[in-house]
C-alpha cells in the first residue's frame, strides 16, 4: 500500500480508499505534494480547497500529516 494512501486513511479513517477507487491517483498525488513541499504553507496550498471548517484545521491536519509521512 502505498505510504500516502496510509496516512490519508489514518487520518480519515471513515474514508478508505480501494484500489479501484477512481480518486486514489489524485489522492496520492496530493499527499506526495503535501509531503515534499518545502514549507507548511505550500502544503496547505495543495489541499486548502478539501472542505475544512476553518484554516486552522486546514494547517493542523498537514503539519499532522507531514509529521506521520516523515516517519514513514
């Protein structure tokens, strides 16, 4: 499994994604851009138009989500 699918449904758990689901590709390519991108507001960039209720979770998500993937 790939390491970006892993921390999207660690980090939504009520969402997991098959391998035939049509939004993987785009899900992993997003995850790998909130991983490499170089500061915490260039990965907020990647996923800010995601339904957050505020920019606050928007921010604590990815430095949640870049600590997980460093890990990895």
């Amino acid at each position: 499994m790939s390491k970006y699918i892993a921390v999207y449904e660690a980090l939504f758990p009520s969402d997991q994604i098959s391998e035939d689901d049509p939004r993987r590709g785009a899900i992993i390519a997003e995850m790998r851009a909130v991983h490499l991108a170089n500061t915490t507001a260039e990965a907020r960039q990647v996923v800010e138009w995601w339904p957050w209720e505020s920019q606050a979770q928007c921010t604590r998500w990815v430095n949640r989500a870049r600590k997980m993937m460093a890990a990895k």
